[in-house]
C-alpha cells in the first residue's frame, strides 16, 4: 500500500503530459532553335520564390519565417482535428509551416495525402499540374492487411510516410537514452497480473491470430480485457493507470507485418509494465527496444508454457524486476490517446522532415515496396 502515493505522482505527470497534449534543374532544357532566342525561358516563379530571391537579407527574422516550407494537409484523416500548433507545443516539432488551407496549394512545398481519403476515381487527389517544387507524400499509417490497394496512384507520390523503417518518413515513438543512469525509478503499484485493452475486433482486420492465441492462453490464465471490443470501455483517463496497475500487458498487434508494431507497446514500457508482444519476430523488434525489456509470445512453444511463465514471475520479484533494468538507461514516452489524437504523431514526423529535406525525389511503385 505504501506504493500508492510513488505510483499516484508518476500518474500526475503522465496526466500532465496527456493533458498538454490535450490542449494542446529547373533542367532548362533549352533547345536551342533560333538565334532569336537569347534568354531562358522564365523559370516557374511561384509567390514564395519570388520573396526568397528578393527579400531583404539583412532582415533574418523574416527570412525564417518565409523560408520554412509550408506543408498543406490535404484533408484531416478520419476527420480527426487538432491543434495544428500542438506539433510546436507537444513535439517541438515547427520545421515547416503547417496548413488545411487549400488555397495556399499552389505555393505548397509538400501535400500530405492520407490514403484512405483517395477515392477510387483519384477525384479527392491535389488538382494537376502540380507545381514543379512541390512533393506528394503518401500517408498511410495502416498495415498491408488494412490497406485498400487503389488503382493509379503508384507513381503519383514523392514521399512514403507509414510505421515501416524504409518509408521516406518512418513514424514512430522511440525510446531516447540518458546520460545519467536513472537509479529512482519505482515499479507502480501491481493489482492485476495481465491485463489487454482492445477496442478492434473485427475479423477482416487480421485480429484471427491474435484471438486465437489470447483465446488459447485465458485457457490457463485470467486476464482482465477492457475495451469497446469487449463491451467494457476504457475511459480515456483510466487508459494510462489501468495498465500500470497490471504486471504484463497484452501487446497483440491486429494484423503480423516487419516493422508493423504500435503504441500497444509503448503504452506498457511508458508506464512501467511488461509488454507480452504478438506480431513481428522478436528480432525486429529488438530493433526498437531492448532484448530484456519485454516477453515475445514466440519466446514458447505454445500459451500454455507462456501462461505457466508468467505465473512464475508473479512470485519471483527478483526475475521481474529484471524486465525494467533497461530503464536505467532509456525512457519511454507516453503517446496521445484521445481519439482526435491518432495522427498527430504522424502529421507532425512529415512536417519534421519537409523542414530538414528539400531534395527532389519520387517514390515509384509504391505498391510493389508496401505490399511485398
Ligand atoms: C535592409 O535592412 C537593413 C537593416 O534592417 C536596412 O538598414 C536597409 O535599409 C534595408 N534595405 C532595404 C533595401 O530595405
Ligand atoms: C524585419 O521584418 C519584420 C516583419 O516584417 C519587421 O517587423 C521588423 O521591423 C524587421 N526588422 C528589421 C531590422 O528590418
Ligand atoms: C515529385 O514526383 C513527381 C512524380 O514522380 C515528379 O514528376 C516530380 O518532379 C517530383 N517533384 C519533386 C519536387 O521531387
């Protein structure tokens, strides 16, 4: 019990957190024809180029301010709005100039287009000609299973953005490192043993293997599952507390792809819980977190040995503290769970990126590097 109050005050600053969060070559191609010609034709010169060539240099404020490249998102994916200044408030994140506003497009340096806003006709695209300097990034934070393959637009983009490593834009919430070992962190106060929140049930979602083996496991033990899929909602506010409240947590992703492995894990490792993960081998994930700091599912032969370990570590304190020594050394961050806020991470990575990048490029065949 004299745990309470430790465990009380970590929630107060995750609280605080998730509550900021709340508010929170020209190729001149020129062909030489006639003598007649003695000029280039005039290069493109859209609004901003023009204020870039003949702003006052000396003026550096207002030279940083025109010079960061404005991002256009092309349509709010699922609706869900936000605060465009929270990428600045909750990231510091202020890399580009951030916009809905459609009439900026043709002084756009990037559009971010969310793929399941594409309609089948390409009717809800950007209008073309787009202009030369601007760059297409396709967004798509969903796994192949999950994605609708929609004719004609495999050579339209500049920039791929989604959860895989090699997207031109790879989202995802890492753990950072510390240069002073952290030696004061206190497990929060255990009350259940393993506990699942899954708001998706739906079988065409690709959740059959992970039902099955939650089904499997809850044959030999309890596990408290919350969430809408179990008719048992979670409010928004109890997310963070109930799975710090839980020794592992279930960390089933719906459908298995490489790299495919989401805030299902950070929820536990921010609040200092086990992660029990299902989805990509234990090599890939390893490429995000260490080796210690979480359980793979494919760690055994089948749930039943699974279930007997777990059970294990209940009465062996020694052998479960072990799963948190690599806090000594990194940390976790929780992420934004309130509905409106499940893109904010990936919106705010493109902008990042189009502040730091200004490079031609095309992303060709994109369906052949997602898919396969
Ligand atoms: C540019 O800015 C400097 C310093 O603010 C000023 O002295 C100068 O007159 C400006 N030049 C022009 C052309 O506006
Ligand atoms: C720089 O530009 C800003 C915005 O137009 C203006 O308010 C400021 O007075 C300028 N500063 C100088 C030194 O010219
Ligand atoms: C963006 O990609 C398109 C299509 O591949 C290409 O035509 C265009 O030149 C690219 N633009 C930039 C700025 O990279």
């Amino acid at each position: 019990m004299s745990s309470t109050s430790s465990s009380g005050s970590l929630f107060c600053r995750l609280a605080s957190i998730v509550a900021i969060a709340c508010f929170v070559s020209l190729s001149t191609m020129f062909f030489y024809t006639s003598p007649m010609i003695s000029r280039p034709p005039p290069l493109p010169a859209p609004k901003h180029y023009l204020e870039r060539t003949y702003t006052n240099l000396s003026n550096s404020s207002l030279n940083a301010k025109e010079e960061k490249p404005v991002l256009l998102l092309w349509v709010w994916p699922q609706d869900y709005h936000f605060d465009l200044s929270d990428c600045k408030t909750i990231y510091n994140i202020d890399g580009c100039h951030l916009t809905d506003d459609r009439s900026l497009y043709s002084n756009t340096d990037a559009v971010l287009i969310f793929h399941r806003a594409i309609s089948q006709d390409l009717s809800t695209l950007p209008p073309s000609p787009r202009p030369s300097f601007q760059k297409w990034i396709w967004m798509n934070v969903e796994s192949p299973t999950n994605t609708q393959k929609i004719p004609g637009i495999e050579n339209l983009f500049n920039l791929t953005l989604s959860y895989r490593e090699d997207s031109d834009i790879p989202v995802r919430l890492r753990l950072t490192s510390r240069k002073i070992p952290d030696e004061d962190f206190e497990i929060p106060k255990k009350e259940r043993l393993i506990c699942w929140v899954v708001s998706n049930n739906l079988d065409w979602t690709g959740v059959g293997t992970r039902n099955a083996y939650f089904h499997e496991l809850s044959k030999h033990v309890y596990v408290h599952v919350y969430g809408k899929a179990y008719g048992s909602f979670l409010d928004y506010k109890d997310y963070y507390p109930t799975i710090a409240s839980c020794k592992f947590y279930l960390s089933f992703e719906n459908s298995i792809h490489k790299d495919y492995i989401t805030e299902k894990l950070n929820g536990p490792l921010a609040v200092g819980t086990v992660p029990v993960v299902l989805g990509p081998p234990r090599k890939n994930y390893e490429r995000f977190i260490p080796g210690d700091s979480f359980i793979h599912v494919n760690d055994f032969p089948d749930p039943k040995s699974l279930a007997e370990y777990l059970k294990g570590l209940d009465v062996d304190d020694e052998a479960y503290r072990r799963y948190f020594n690599w806090r000594r050394h990194f940390s976790a961050r929780p992420h934004l769970i309130l509905q409106n806020q499940e893109f904010v991470l990936a919106i705010c990575t493109a902008c990042d990126y189009v502040g730091r990048h200004k490079e031609y490029k095309q992303a060709h065949n994109i369906y052949e590097w997602f898919f396969n």
